[in-house]
C-alpha cells in the first residue's frame, strides 16, 4: 500500500470530524453520527482504492452507507485492493452531551487482514510497546497488573488502569472492584475505548493498561491503532445470545470465545491508521470553527515504519467537497 495514501485517509477523517463537530452538545447523537457517515462516505469516493468495509455502520438492512461489504473508493484498475474499518464518530453521546474525546476514526489494511467482528462486545486488555509481551487476557486481573508493573518497572499502586464505566464493570466483584483489590488506580470513561487503548501506547496520557468488555468494532480499530504503535491487544468475544454465535460464524469466526491476539485482530505490517478529534481529549484537539474555517487535529500512524505523525489543518469550508450543511 503507498505511504501516499496516508494523508488521503487522514482528508477523510478531517471532513467527517467537521461534519459532526457542529452538533457538539446539541442532544442529538444521531443527527451527529450521520452528518460524519454522510461526510467520510462522500470523501471516500475520491481515495484511489479498491476498498471493502469489513468494519462498519452494521449491515446492509441496518446501514445505507457504510455498511459491512460495501465497496468504497474509486476502484479503478491498478488501485490497491484493502480492508477498510471506520467509526465516522466514535463516541455519539459524547458528541451529543459535548463532553471530551469523540473522534473520526478509520484503519486500512491489504485484504483479509482485519478481522470481520460482528457487532457484539467484546472483552479487551490493551498496553503500548514497553509493557508489550506482559499481557494474558486468560490471567486475572491481579496477575495482568502484576505483569505490567514489572514490565514497566513501576510499584502497583503507579500503575493506572483505564476502564470504561458501565454497569456490567460496577458489579459486586467484576473488574473494578477487582483492580482495586489489586491496588492499581483506575480512570474511568463514559465512552470511546479506541481513543482509550490508544492512549496506552502514548506518551503523556498517564495511561498504562486498558481491561474490560467493550465493542467488538471498536477492539479491531484499536487493535490497528495499537500495532501501529507497535503496543499489545488480546482480546474474546462475549456473545449474548445464540444468535450472536451464529452470526459469528457467519462471518468466519468458529471458535467465537476463543482468545485472539494482534495478529487475530489486525495482522501484517501494512495497516494504516487515521484519526480526527471532534471535541477536545487528551490525545487530540477538537474542531475549531473560526468564521469561514475550521480548523482540525489529526494523528495517522503506519505500522510498517512505526512512523506517529500529527497533522494540523486549517480548512476553507466553502472550498470542501462534503461540507456541513
């Protein structure tokens, strides 16, 4: 894949991230996630790629753009032929409630190299490059931090573990009662868990592991971002229900409770990894909207050079193809 096409798939984020920045606080989460589908999906027809999204907006009957197996890109002969996965906002209530660190996120790989993950949860544990190798997501909780610890040659109670803060976490002696057993300390989130694994491989977010159930979309993006970063991830599936099995399998996946680690959920060294910050966070700054511009904050990284760039741009918005209406 040519290194070219990193700055055409951080276009995409960028104008998705305008797109949806404008509904910040406005209660309407919805409105604000298709305002960023409707703008990643129009800039990705000018991408010389033959792509095919393996991570999406849901299926076909559940997405009109998007969508899991659509087919986006100018595909004309000679493009290279990738995986895409998006979440054109991640972190709808956080946009709706205008709260910190909602993002426009992609991740592009050849063919076949992400793993199709259906919409369901999925439990994750997630490091950056100097705790990598320290991780078992069949270990417990006490003896992950433990590891991570050693691995980063800190005492426990340094160690901070970021959680996101759910119910499902909050149960008499589930995942946050057991990191406090462990004396590690804990930041919890309301939403958006790609924005949280990434920050462990990140110097100067203060985040040194992320534990618990989330997205299985959202594991892969992360999964993309953290190789990138050259970090860790493993991860299981948590199906619900029978039907979430079969669904599973459906999409190739046979031993759905099975342990998957990096090369499971995003495998090869070609993959490339964008992002856009919508609202203000700790890894990147939020839309600025300054009369007839607006003004982003990017990172895009690739995990064959290992390269981390950010990219700050300022936009002419009656020159975009795909501007907020």
């Amino acid at each position: 894949m040519q290194r070219e096409l990193a700055i055409e798939f951080v276009r995409v984020t960028e104008v998705a991230a305008i797109a949806s920045a404008r509904w910040m606080g406005k209660g309407d989460k919805e409105a604000a996630d298709q305002a960023a589908v409707d703008a990643m999906r129009g800039m990705f027809d000018t991408v010389d790629i033959d792509g095919e999204v393996v991570i999406g907006e849901g299926e076909i009957d559940e997405a009109p753009m998007l969508y899991i197996g659509e087919k986006i890109g100018t595909r004309e002969g000679g493009v290279p032929e990738v995986d895409i996965a998006v979440d054109p906002l991640e972190g709808t209530t956080i946009i709706a409630e205008g709260r910190a660190n909602a993002l426009s996120v992609l991740a592009v790989a050849q063919r076949g190299c992400f793993l199709h993950a259906p919409d369901m949860y999925m439990d994750k544990i997630a490091v950056g490059p100097e705790a990598k190798g320290s991780i078992d997501i069949n270990s417990s909780v006490e003896e992950n931090i433990n590891a991570v610890a050693t691995a980063l040659n800190k005492p426990v109670e340094d160690v901070t573990v970021v959680i996101l803060d759910k119910p499902r976490h909050r149960k008499k002696g589930k995942l946050i009662d057991q990191v406090r057993e462990a004396g590690a300390k804990i930041k919890l989130i309301d939403d958006g868990d790609v924005a949280a694994a990434l920050a462990t491989g990140l110097s100067g977010t203060g985040v040194d592991l992320l534990m618990g159930i989330g997205g299985a979309p959202e594991g892969v993006l992360a999964a993309a971002g953290l190789k990138c970063l050259d970090g860790d991830m493993q991860a299981r599936l948590v199906p619900q229900s029978k039907e979430e099995v079969q669904r599973a399998k459906e999409m190739g996946i046979n031993e759905v409770e099975a342990a998957l680690g990096m090369e499971d959920l995003a495998k090869g060294d070609r993959v490339i990894f964008s992002a856009t910050g919508v609202t203000d966070g700790e890894m990147l700054e939020g839309v600025r909207f300054r009369g007839n511009q607006a003004e982003t904050h990017s990172l895009v990284m690739r995990s064959k050079t290992g390269t981390i760039r950010f990219v700050e741009a300022i936009h002419r918005l009656d020159q975009k193809p795909f501007p907020n209406k």
